[in-house]
DNA sequence: CGGAATCCAAGATGATACTG
DNA sequence: CAGTATCATCTTGGATTCCG
C-alpha cells in the first residue's frame, strides 16, 4: 500500500534515505550538541562561543554553524562595521530542538555521579 | 573557592577536562542514537540491529556496542549456545539515556515537514 | 574580528575475508 | 551467529596563512 516515497518517510531515522536521518546526525554532531548549548543560553558572537567552547577549532565552529544555519536552526547576523561583528543565535526550529539536547545534557551533568558509579569495573 | 577538581566538574560539557563531556560524545555519536532507539524498543540480538539501523557495518555496530557497553548504558547476554547467541538491552540508566535521545528523535521524525519548510532556500 | 583557503596528520569508517 | 582482523579510504580536525 505505501508508495516508495511514503516508505522512505515513514522509515525515519533508521532509514538512509530518510531526511530526517541526516538532521540528526547535524544536531547530534560532536560540535552542534555544545554550540546548541551555548545558543540557548542566548545570543552569542563567533569569538564567543570559540571561548566558552573549549577545544573547537575556528574551522570546526566555523563549519558546524554553517551547518545549523543552513538548515534552519541558527540564524546569523553580521552587522556592517569595522571591525566586523556577527551574531549568532537560535531560530523557532533551532530552540525547539536545543531544548531537546539540553533535557539529554542537564541529565548527564547532573546525573553524572551515578553515570560513572554504574559503570562496570571490569573491562 | 572550588578546588581544581571540583572545578572540572563544575566546568560540564564545555569542559574538555569533565567527564561529561565524553559521556556525550559517546551517547550523541552518529550510530549510538540509533542503537539506542533500537534497544529502547527492546532486546535485540547483533544481527537484528544490523538489519534494522540502516547503513551500519558489523564493524562500527561491535565497535559502538562496546562502547556504550563500557559506559554502562548497555548489557550484553551472551547464551552458551551453537550457533552463538547474543542479546543487547539497555540498562536503567541506560534507558534513561534513550529516553532523552528519543524526544529529540521523535521530535525530528514528527515535525519533519516543518524543519525542511523553515530551512533557508538561499544557500 | 570573523572568517575563507590551504595543507597535512590522524582518526573514523567501510568492504572483505576469516574464525570460534 | 557474532564477531575479529586486515587493509583501503574517506572524513575530521588542527595549524597556518591571508583577507575584507
């Protein structure tokens, strides 16, 4: 009864073919966890989140905003001065899906203790 | 005030220095969420998530098992039996992991037409 | 300041073949 | 069946340089 098209929606993530397969591997990228962090704290410039983000490179936050901006989840401002000033921030979709990613991140930090306390000795 | 290590504690997922830091990676890796959206419907044996997540090789599927297994997120019961049979269900906290990686995924795969609307067309 | 471009090292990943 | 081992590849990531 489903079509090939319907199929390829309806096999979601675990599908290759599917869209959105490929949304959560950007939001779920190494870097967008920690910048979606960052933004939905508010708005921030690109010196910024190099700062507060320890250890990404300016190629890596560079890129990965690109990213988040392409597909609609960041929203990027330059402001015509010297020296240039670009901010960054989230749009409906991005905060939407930040605030998913915080729920995951508030419950490791706080639930680190335990996290590690369930962690098998052997290995 | 705090001590150095109390610190890097405090510091969270920004921190290179936290342990959370690496919990997340690991829970937020490209083939981790799928397994975990997998397992949070139930015990799977290794074939059955090969079958299921689309794309993966045995290779990174054994990899990110052990992974998530050494974590604690997983318990992998292995029957002394021929041929070998192997089951992978998550543990408590576990599937708890899951079930914040499965809000973001359910919100993805839900409000996919959305997301793909508000994506900017002038790339 | 906020990148873009380039080069290169390193690690992640994939296909295949093999084993207990 | 459930991996492991090996090799080839492909992406990631870092350092550097340059520019508006």
């Amino acid at each position: 009864m489903a079509s090939y098209e319907t199929s390829k929606l309806l096999g979601q993530v675990l599908s290759t073919e599917c869209p959105s397969r490929e949304i959560l591997e950007h939001l779920t990228n190494k870097w967008s966890v920690l910048i979606l962090r960052c933004l939905n704290e508010g708005v921030h410039r690109f010196s910024e989140l190099k700062q507060r983000i320890e250890g990404i490179s300016e190629k890596m936050l560079a890129q990965t905003l690109k990213i988040l901006e392409q597909d609609g989840f960041i929203l990027r401002t330059v402001y015509p001065v010297v020296p240039p000033k670009v901010e960054y921030q989230l749009t409906i979709t991005g905060s939407q899906a930040a605030e998913k990613v915080m729920q995951l991140i508030n419950w490791i930090e706080r639930g680190l203790p335990e996290i590690l306390e369930a962690k098998p000795k052997i290995e």
